[in-house]
C-alpha cells in the first residue's frame, strides 16, 4: 500500500504525527506539501493528492487542513474521487467498509492527535465490504457530472 499525503499550513503538525504513525507502521508515503507554516490555500494540495489517486498512481490519500472540510470539498471534485472527512473512528471504519473512501480528509483544529493516529489506524486497516455498498458508490460516480436543469 502507498498512501500520498497533503496538507495546507492549518494541518502541517498533525500532518507530521501522521507520518511517524505510518514510519511506525511500515507504511510507505510521500507528501506534495505544504512544508512551512506560511498560508497557502488547500485546494493547490487536494488536487495532486486527488489527482493521483483517482489515476491510481497512489492507493490512497490523507488530506490535513484546519477542519478537514476545504479539502474533502476540492477532493471530491476530481472525478474518482471518495473523500471523507471524519471525527471520530466509527466514521472512519465506515467510510471504508460502506463507502470504499479513498481519501481521509483530518482537521488539526478538530481532532487532536491521539484521536487523529486511531482514526488513520482504522482507516488504514479497515476495507471495503463491496456488495450492496458496491452499487450504492456505482450510484455515487453516476452523478459525476450530473447537469442542473
Ligand atoms: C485555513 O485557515 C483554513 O481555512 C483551512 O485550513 C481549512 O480549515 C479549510 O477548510
């Protein structure tokens, strides 16, 4: 597994714990920023993250901002693309086995580390259940695209 991180300046220390967890792990990563705590804007790290990992170039994702909002918005714009932004490690576990999430969005300024290192825990180690869940994310990509009339 090789999992591709993201963070702008509002999830860069939690983007670190979350990095020794995965050394810890033995879990392979790379990271395409941000890398200092000047203020940037999350969208211009959702979308190599997402890009990457809706080509398949990556398995999976984790994007870090202030709230874990701003970057499950811009990631679940990218086509492919299952963002989840959780709290709490049910979510997580869920939005493995019942959604097929491919990218964990965390807010730095919502979970502290303890909770923000279970959650990856989970997510990481939890999969797909496929089935019914597998037609309900089919009906998810069906909207892709879906015009407004
Ligand atoms: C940056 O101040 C903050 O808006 C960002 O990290 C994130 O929380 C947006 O959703």
């Amino acid at each position: 597994m090789r999992v591709l991180l993201g963070s702008d300046h509002g999830g860069l220390r939690l983007k670190q714990e979350i990095k020794d967890l995965l050394d810890e792990m033995k879990i392979p990563y790379d990271d395409v920023g941000c890398d200092c705590d000047t203020s940037v804007d999350y969208p211009d790290y959702a979308r190599p993250v997402a890009e990457k990992v809706a080509r398949g170039e990556v398995d999976l994702g984790i994007l870090i901002c202030g709230t874990g909002i701003g970057m499950s918005i811009a990631a679940n714009k990218v086509k492919g693309i299952r963002c989840a932004v959780v709290s709490d490690e049910f979510s997580a576990r869920m939005s493995r086995e019942h959604n097929n999430a491919n990218i964990l969005a965390l807010g730095e300024r919502v979970v502290g580390p303890d909770l923000a290192r279970s959650i990856v825990r989970v997510w990481l180690t939890s999969e797909f259940q496929g089935d019914r869940h597998a037609r309900r994310v089919q009906k998810i990509h069906d909207l892709e695209g879906c015009q407004i009339s």
